[in-house]
C-alpha cells in the first residue's frame, strides 16, 4: 500500500496552489462584482475568460480528461486537482475548463463521439469556446429511475424527433451553451435498460424552449449558467445526433457517472477544507463572553470532527479512483455509490458549523459558506437522492448471503 | 395536567384556518408574482395589504398581544394561532399584524413606552399602517455576548447621539419601516448589564445610513423589508427617545425574547407541519422503482419521526408559554432557552426530508421548501447561536451541584 | 391548558420522594451484597420484602392500578410516580408492588378476568405474595407481528394443550412466579387478529420447562427473576383458564400495551433523571487537564441536551396518559406509539453520555449506570423494535394523504 | 498511489481465514461451555492453549511484532491480521498471542527494556507461556490526563517502593499472568512529562492485593483475565525494574499507544464485519409482516451506512498505520488519534443495528453481538474518552491560524 501522490501530481498540486492563491481567489471579489453588475445576464462573467487564459498558459486545462480520452492524468493523479478547485467552485473548475456538466459531456464525446461529432462539439468544449448541458431530470417523475423517462426520441426520417420536458439542465440559460446531450425513450418497449437513447441537440433547434432558471435555495447560480426547465416540442435533430448507439443511453449514462462522481466528490472535499479553514480563522479571532471561540470546547469538537471526517472521506475518494483506474467504472460501481452518499453530507455538515462559528454573517453574502452549503445540499440530490444509492448499494451487500445465510 | 384547548382557542384557531384555506394560501402565488414583478423593491407587496384587510374584518388582529399589555389572549392561547400562521410564514403574520420584528417592538413599547412614544409609535404600529426594525446585531461583535455591543449612544445637551453599525435589522430596507429600536452603550464603565441602552431612532434621521440587505443562503426576503446593514454616524435623537430608562437596555432585551421566541419557535412548528404535509403529499403520489415513495421505510421513518418531534416539541414550546402565563417571562428562562435551542434544528431536519423527498424541485422556488429551511436555518443563530444557550442552561442544572454534589 | 400536578399527586409525590430518599437508596447496596451472597438465586433477595413491608405502611402500593380496575389514581397521577421508582429500577417498582409484568397482568385479570382467576390470581399479585409472567415473545418469529406466533393452544376436552416455546419471560427464573400468560394460537384459520388467545399457566404445570435464563447484555437481572426461556410441551390446563374468550388474545394484548408503556417510559425517565444527577455530580468532583468537567464546552452540551430532551419527553408520555385517561387506550394509539420510539433511545443517549463522564467507572459495578443503560437498550426492542412502531405511525399519518393528497 | 495488499500479507490473510473457519468459529461454542463449566475461574479456559498449538504451527504466531522490534511484518501488513482476528475476539488474538495488553508490553519491553528484563519477561510472553497486565489508570482521578497521575514510585535504597491504587487493569485476575507494568509518579516535581515512570512489578510481589474483577456492562470477561483493580501498599521491586529510564514514564506510554490503538481499531472493523454478516443473515431469513427484513428499507438503509462506514475508516487505519510506517509514532500521531476517536463508535453503531436486527436475542448470549457492544463501548474510554482526544486534535488544526488568522 502507498498513501502519498506521486511526483508529477505533487508538482501539478504545487501549481494550482500557486494559481489559487495568486488569481482565483483575489478573483472572488470581482466576481461578485461584475455579478452585481449585470444582475439579469445567464452568461459567464468576463473574469473567468481572463482566468482561463492564465490557466492555460500554466498548462492547467482540461486536467480532468483520463488517459483513455486522450487526457494526461489517471483519475487517482487527478483527483486532489479536483479538490483543490473545490475551494472556489464558482472560479477555479471553469477557469480550468474543468466544470461540470462539460466535463462529463466532453468524456462522452471523446469516448462515443462520432469523428464528426468530435470536430464539431468536443473541439470547441476542449478549447473552452463553447459550453454545453446535459438533460436528464425531469420535472413529472422521479428521474433517479431510469425507466421513468418520458421523454420521447422518435425516428422520422432521417430525423430525430424529440418532445419532452426536461430540468435541472446545469449551464443551459447561458447563451455561451451551444448545445444539450438529451436522454430520452427511443423505444420504451424494448428491455428496462435499452429503451433509452442519447441525441445531440443544439440550443437553438426549433422546437427548443427556455423556460426558466431554477433556484437552488435562494440561488440561481447565474455565472454558471443556471439550472433551465427546457421544453422540447418536436424539435428535429438530423440523424447522426444520436450518441454512441440506439438503445445505449442508459448503459452511457452509468459510465459517464462514475468519474463525474469522483470530480465532484473531490470538489466537496476541497469545499470542505475552505470552510474549515473560515471556521479555524473565525474562531481564533472571535470573542465571545471572554474567551476566542476556538477555546470553547462545542468549537474544537467540530473541527476535529471536520479533521477527522475529511480525511477518511478523501481515503474513500480516492481509493474509487483508483478502482476505475485499475479495473474500470463498473468494477467500481460500489465504490462510487459509498462516495455519493457518503461525502455531500458531511461536507454539508461542515460547511454548517462553519456558518454557525459566524453567526448570521455565514449565512450572507459576505462568505462563500451559504453558497458552497447550497453546493452540497444539492448534491445529496443530483444523480438520483442517497436514499436510492444506498438501497442499491445494501441489496448488493445482501446478494451473497440470500443464496447460502452464513454469517 | 389538562392538554386540551379551552373554547375561545377552539374558536380563534377555526377562524384562522379557513382565513389561511380562504385567503393565505391562495394568495401564495399572488406573491411571487408581485415579487417577480417588481424585483427590486424591498417593501410589501400590495397582497399583504388586501390580506390585512380581510384579517383585521375577521377579528385576526394584532393577537398575539399579551393581557398586560391590554391584548385578548394569553400567550397559551396565541401559541396555537402563532404555529398556524407558521405554514404560511411570508404571508400570514404580516396579514394578522403579527409579524416579528414588529411584535416584539410593540410589546417593548407597550410596556416600556411613554405615553408620547406609544402615541406616536406604538399606535401606527397596531394599526399596521407603519412597521419597525430592531437592531441589536453587529457585524464586528459577537452580539449573542451583550458586553460587547460596540454601538455607543452619548448624551449631548437635549440629545442622544448614536454611532456605530448595526445588521441583520430585519424589515428595515422597506420604505414601510418608519424607526428602529437601536442597543447600544450608554455607559461602558457600568456594571455589566448596565450598560446598555434602547433608543428609538426614527428612520429618516440624517446620520443613518441603510447600507445594503443582507441575504440568507441567497434569499433577500424583500417582501419582509429584507435585512439591513445600517451605519450610524452621529445619529441625534431628542433624548425623551430613550425607552425604559438609561441602563435598561439589557433587562429590556432579556423580557422582549420570552414571548418573541415563543412566537419563533411555534411558527417553526407551523412551517413543519407545512413540510410534512408537502412531504406526505409527495410521498403518495411519487413512484420510484415500482412504488410510492409512501411505501418506502426511509421515508416512513422520516414521517414517524417528523411527528413524534412535531408532537414533544410543541407541548414543550406551550408549557413555556404556560410558564410565562403563570409565573412571568423570568421565570420562564430555561423554559424559553430549552425551545430556543430544541425547535429550529428539528424543524430544519424536518424540512429537509421534505426537500429530500421533493428532489431538486425542493430547493427550487416550486415549493415554499427551501424558503422554509432557510427561516429554521437563521433561527439557529437569531438570538444567539444555539451553543450559547446551552451552556447557559447547562450551568444552571450545574448550580445545585456545585454546592453539594448530591447524585 | 394546565401544566401542574394536583394536589393528591404532588403529596403522593412527596411521601415517595421521602421514602425513595430514606429507604431505597440506602437498600442499594444492600441489594448488591445479597445479590453477591447467593450468585446462583433467581429469586428476590430479602431487602424486597423489607421495603415492600415499609412501602406499604405508607401508602405506596399498587399504584399503578387504574380508576377502572379499582385503583386510586388516574394515568396522568400514576405517571409522575413511575418516574420516580425508575429512579432505583431494581428496588422501588418492586418495593410499591409496581413492577411489570405483574403490572399488566394485573391489569390484564382486573379488566377480563372471571370471578374465580381474580380469586385466585389477582388477589395474591395485589397482596405481592405472588409474582407472574407473561410469555408473548419466541425464538424462531419475529414476534412484534402476532400471525407470527407459532405456540399452539389446542381444545382437547375439558382442557386446554399449550405446546410452543416461549422466551424472554421476565421473572419466570423465579420460584416466586406462581404462574404465566401464555399467547397462542387458538385457530391458526381465523381473521388475523381473532387467532390468538391468552390462557394461564401455572409455572408448576407439568410439560412446562424452564430451560435457561437470558441475559441482557451481560446481565441476568436475577433479582427480578430473570428472563427465561420456557418451553411447553403438550401442557395441559382445564378449559376456564382462557383469559377473556377465545379470539381475543390480539385484542388484550393490544389493551395491555398503553399504560404499561406509560410506565415503562416514565421509569426510563426516571433513569434519565439519575442518570443527568449522577452527570452533574461527576462534573464538578472531577478536574481533568485543570479543570472541573462541569466546565468543559461538550460536558455542558451533554446536560443541557440532556435537560432539553427529558422535559419534552416527558411532556410527550403525560399528555398519552392524558389521552388514556379521557379516551381510552384504543384512542391514545399513536400517543402510546410515539413515546414508545422517543423515550428509550433518548434515555440511552443520556446514560451513554453520563457513563462517558465517569469513563471505565461508568460501566463497571460501581454505578447503575451500566445496569440503567442496558435496560434503556433493551427496551428499544421489546413489545417489537422501534422500526415496527415507526412504520405503523408513518401509515396512520399517510392515510389521509392516500386519499385527497392535500398539501 | 496504491490500494491494495502484498503479496506476503495476501497469502498470511489466506492462511488466517482458513485458521478462522476450520478452527476459531467452531470453538466459540466450546470457550462458552468451558466458561459455564468454571464459572468462578479467570484463567483461560482450556481451548485457548489448545488454538495456540495450532496457530503456531501455522506460522501465525506474534505476527503484531513490529519490524524494529524483530518481527516480520510491518504496519500496514498487520493491520488486515489485527482485523481479521477481530470477528472472534475472545479467542483469535490470543490464540495468535496477538491480545492486548501483552502485545503492547511486548512491544515497550522490545524497545526499551534491558537485556536481563527481555530474558526474563519478554521471552515467555512472546512463548505465551505467562501473560501480562498493564496499570495505568486509577479509580480516583481523570487518568487521560498523565499529570494526574497520583501513584507513587519512591526510590528506597536498591528498591522502588510503589503505593497507589489502580483499576482496570485487563488480564490481571488471571494467575497466568506473571507480572504488571505499573505507571506511577517517581518525581511530582520535575517537568510535568517527566514525573512519571513505568516499573516492572511481579504479580507475587508483597503488597501487591488483587482487590477484585471490574465488569463492563455485566461482563466480566474471565477468559480474558478480567479487570482488576489492584492495590499497591510499599509494593517493593528492585531497582532494575524500572524500564527504559526514570522520568520516561510518559514518552514511553505514548510510544505504547500507536501500534495499539492500530490493532485496536482494526480488530473493531473485524468486529463490525462480523456484526454485519450477521446481520445480513439475520435479514435474509427473518420474515416480519410478510416480508424479509433484508426487503425492509430501514434495514437497508443500516447495511448501506455500515458498508460505507467501515469501508472509510479502515483506509483510516491503514493510512495511519503506513505513516506509522513510513515516519514512526510520533509522526502519526495525529492519525492514530483520529482513528481513536473515528472507529470505536462507529462500530458500536454498526452492532447495535445488528442487535436491533436480531431483536431481544442480540443482546443475549445466543449471539456475540452484546459482547462485541461491549468492547466497543469500553473503546470509547479506553486511553481517555474521544472528548479528550477530540480537543487535542482541534488544538492542533488551530495551530497555524492562531498566529496568522488566514482564511
């Protein structure tokens, strides 16, 4: 066993480190900022334009992308480079070109893309000239169930003809959104899990409409493109929109988890650091009926809990990645479930001792804690709710034993 | 021991609930229209008015004001109309006229006020035609400790002179708001809770700024005045505008929480009531893998236990309404601090199992969800952070045991 | 409402506490010492009878019996004076004639039973010269569902043939036990809940077998006559030792279930109680690291959750006997329910947290505190796990949702 | 980065859990009806000596000795041993003479004891010919604090004369075990890490009174030696029994604590493995109200927490183990107090939901399931409760924002 990172990680860890500390964070503030500037707009603010290029000049993009995608990273080297852009999560994954949903999107294209679909789609993402969404969840049934989708894809032609109503589309009210990955029911009679297909469908197809921008809380995540209700009438994609194969979408949409997972895991781990070391700095500064608040004994429980619960949480994070490294998502199925349900939660947990060592201020504007809070609340949901993955995860546990009963 | 409602209750409390099935519920997506339309504003959209009307026809009016200060009820008996105003927690008490902070501002003033102040403030306050704003927080102090209140009111000639800056002044962004109620130091060198001072500092004195509202995990609660920081520099107000006497401040503040977290913590328990409804709502008529969730044992436990804490909780909140019924606010101290600490975080447990059955439409503007933990989230730390409270009360159980060590 | 003891509870309260403080905890050790001289005795040592002589010469005896089975007081009077007995769960139900499971079976034979079993069973448990079982959970069934049971009682003649194992039979091991309540099925063919009946037994009725007692963790309660498992081969009884017809067995295993639960929780509380004492006292004797534990941040936490959580408990388990007492038990279904999942679990967590302040002491001879938490623990399964009782709640509250789904 | 064993530590787990199903499952049976035959004896019944034959000859023998102490394995290779031996506690890790506390004697009397001192003591224990005891805490003080310590160890001419009191020392009842290693206090005067010393004191010793056995939660663990408490009166010992160096007391007991407390933990993951399966076989066959509990969802919900759990703090121990490794105790102390606090709860509540799943017989001695409870509970305490070890991590986290306060 071996628990430290190799070189080459080290030495990518010790340059992002530099760039957060020299541009991302002093970049929060202009942030908010151009935010309030422009309080109507869906697109992303011009910092992180500026940030991408100084990113890339550093040879941090598109870090994410594994090995067998054309990437340079294994998923274990690139896994604590997820955490450390988990501290600014509005900055630092988009000024890597390393923010969901392009990033799973872009492992789909490069991994069921069509050559033509690749020049057309996957460059652009890679380059960061476009962005792009994923439409899953849908607003009339409990989309964590696969066989619940009532999207309907049908073939006309030499079209795609897709009608459906959609949500919770990460990234699609921005006009820099070129184009959604669309999972839908090409034939809702064939086997549970081949009656779902994936088309490509750009955002100013006919038939497209933009509803809305869900809130998360009382946040509509505006530079990041918003969370759109979308509506698709009839609208007509040509017939090579299809991704990877008819009948494929569901068997794509469990590969394309397992990484995103990690990523976002490893994120909530590196959101959970930034909100220790608020609370840390908090506490050391903090008066209250005569003592710092870090002497008071409720304080110093949370913290060595946070300790305690990032470190095991990150072991099990990174102990997936390596599962998916060695021998592939499938294999590491289990692995990846354990992290979804496990570390949302305790991040969530963390984050909100640190808003209570701030009082109502944590619950402000005035630090990231409400908004990285929001973050992991959200995610207890996104990809299905923990209650799903655990009742997978134990009826696995129990297969071995209802066959033979030996304890 | 009698746990039954008397007649008079029975009656109110049916009155309400055909106003909130008649007129409050229904008026719900009225304002987040009137909201949507007008999104910059900070006052109260023109639903609240027409529902006042309607309130104050029916009787609905201003009841939460205690015997003693010539209200109808006793605070046993407004607990109930309080925990029911709580399902609708941004519509029904504005209606009723008794929404914090005014309430707890009116009693202040009922009690403390002179004849002139009760004239001038406390009569437009119970007509509804003016509102008021309380501040006591500050953003450099932990203000749960009133040793460290910072703002300093200084006595020149006929006038107080007030500087410093206050937040979380809830209701004061609204042009609605016509005076504060402002803490601050009157003598720094008197004995420890002496030192505090109220006064009442109308609105549009020069030397008071509204710098900006404050939001609560991206909610800015406009319709509610939202939650100002406000600057006061050299702020002057005749010195008859001083309540209770110099050196009360801090008594003054001690007697308005009793009732005011009365009030809070049934409200909460209104707001899980409305959450488990939701809940169960969802529950039957959500299919997940073949069944409804309601069928489901995480989510059955959830109901269980959402109701045997709704259960326990509220008998504890009406005991300590009881307790100030029979025997005074003071007495009822560890009574109040025990709700303090108990209801908001079971409320907010509650809420989110709630938004968790829900999915992402739970945290979205779709569902009053996410607005209602955000209330039971803040409720942790209004007041003082949980953790002071429990040390209070902890070291009281301790007394008895210090002299003697009896087991 | 009304919060308040009366009058004849609070002078009852008040003898009791006298005796509590004058005779039983002295007889502590006392019981420790004859437990310590006859190790292999399953029988009541000699200090019962003693106390149970003086407990009666004041009054303090058969308490527990309710108005309608000619006792003096109602639930809601008997409640407060079963949480003082679980103060010293070993001496003092047992000193006032109070301890289950005569407690029900008493009950049980005042409510259903025909002249002749009064005479001749109910008379000597109310004299205490008797003690009695009741045999309701077996081996190879979850028996929280009753179609589960697999006892047989078969009509053969004049008699009844009771075959079936049986097993925690509290205080069965007991030479003192004149007899058991055995559940079976009569008519395996019947409605669901029209198949069982209750038949006595008496303990020295050949084909009865006593084969062991259980422990509870490491404990064999051997004071109070254990827990045994009994097996019944072919025992024969005549025909009117059925108890309240046959078919009824559900039916008056259901009614016995209210009240003594109100005492089973009520003595939890009553733990809970010397529990957070024996805390306190703890706290301020011990200095660790320079300081008394009483001023230690997570020590304070302990009590003053403690503190919150016993008195909504307690409030929560009055107002179900408040219920029983003007409804009946049928109506106090869920009241009974809820206390039932609150009360152990809440009791457990303050007796960890009072052992956890002791440390090894905590759980060794020396205090009660291991004795008083395993039976906490234990009662977290009996008359069926928690989880079951959740279900059963979560149901009852759906229902009215599965109808209309009103939010 | 690199998850998974060796070689050497793959093929000794083979060999081990081969050991475990032919020989260590099939004698829990026989240790319980040896303990029952010889109910007043604290020796080790029969079986153990009859597994250790076996054992031996298997080459499983002291495999917890450490490299720099001569033995084969390092850390992280023993680790998964420890765990493995930890399903069947009572007889695996002495049957391996692998049991605390001689492994920890073992290993201080390897490092630091003198040639004359490792003939005499250390080879029989590494024979498993005697056993050991080790007295560190006292019945009169808070003992997680070494300063507290009030034992005294006087130097009288060519002896050291020992007068204190202490308890709960584990194996002591037992007269195989042939000497203890007592800390006490040889200069109160002297820096406060340097007052204490540890002496080597025969069991024999005059002054020397085995008082009694402690139990924990009704057990007294007689196959293990029990819990002594011990009184030492002028107890008289050469001064060469003094180990390692007056004053090294404290730095020795450190040492002591890492691999320990590696064992410890790991040996509890078994014990939660084992409460898992068990309770996994209990789910698949136990039927309630028509279905298995293994189809219940709160039964799956427990499985799915207990996998994710152990999954986490077993990459936990390793870690800490593999710094242990790479950089010695001192350098992992901050894991090994993590993983200190982190596991012993964590399995305690994966047990009770596996007694919860058996019902009234998980907390009997039909199962192991209660003893396992019971030693993970005692693990909370043992070495100082987790609160203690809590507030020593947090004080270091706070380290390096007390000086600079960044966020």
């Amino acid at each position: 066993m071996e628990f430290g990172h190799d070189e080459q990680t080290r030495e990518l860890l010790a340059t992002l480190q530099a760039f957060m500390d020299e541009h991302i964070y002093p970049a929060e503030p202009i942030l908010a900022d151009e935010l309030a500037a422009n309080p109507e707009s869906w697109d992303a603010p011009p910092i992180i334009a500026r940030l991408q290029t100084q990113a890339r000049d550093l040879g941090l993009w598109n870090l994410f992308l594994p090995h067998e995608a054309g990437g340079a990273l294994t998923n274990v080297q690139y896994a604590p480079i997820a955490e450390l852009t988990g501290h600014s999560p509005s900055l630092a994954p988009a000024a890597l070109n390393c923010a969901a949903p392009d990033t799973g999107n872009i492992e789909l294209l490069a991994r069921y893309g069509t050559p033509e679909q690749r020049r057309r789609w996957l460059e652009p993402l890679l380059a960061g000239t476009i962005r792009s969404a994923f439409c899953m969840t849908e607003p009339q049934v409990a989309s964590s169930d696969a066989t619940n989708v009532a999207t309907r894809i049908t073939r006309d032609g030499d079209e795609w003809v897709i009608t459906g109503e959609k949500w919770f589309a990460t990234g699609a009210m921005s006009s820099q959104c070129a184009f959604f990955i669309v999972m839908g029911k090409t034939d809702p009679a064939a086997d549970r899990h081949r009656q779902q297909s994936m088309v490509l469908v750009p955002r100013d197809t006919p038939g497209v409409t933009i509803r809305r921008g869900l809130s998360v809380l009382g946040f509509a995540d505006r530079s990041h493109g918003g969370h759109a209700e979308i509506s698709f009438q009839a609208a007509r994609v040509p017939a090579d929109h299809v991704i990877g194969g008819v009948g494929e979408g569901f068997a794509i949409a469990q590969a394309r988890l397992g990484p995103g997972r990690i990523h976002h895991c490893m994120r909530q781990l590196g959101a959970a650091e930034r909100a220790l070391a608020l609370l840390c700095a908090r506490a050391v500064d903090r008066v209250s009926f005569g003592r710092p608040l870090a002497d008071q004994g409720m304080v110093q429980d949370w913290i060595a809990e946070a300790r305690v619960t990032i470190e095991q949480l990150r072991l099990l994070v990174l102990r997936a990645a390596w599962v998916i490294d060695q021998h592939g998502n499938r294999a590491a199925h289990r692995d990846v479930q354990a992290i979804k349900i496990a570390v949302p939660r305790a991040v969530e947990w963390i984050i909100d001792k640190a808003i209570q060592t701030y009082g109502a201020a944590g619950l402000s504007q005035d630090t990231p804690l409400g908004m990285l809070w929001a973050n992991a609340r959200s995610l207890r949901l996104a990809d299905g709710p923990d209650e799903v993955h655990k009742a997978s995860l134990a009826r696995q546990e129990l297969r071995r034993y209802r066959a033979s009963g030996r304890s």
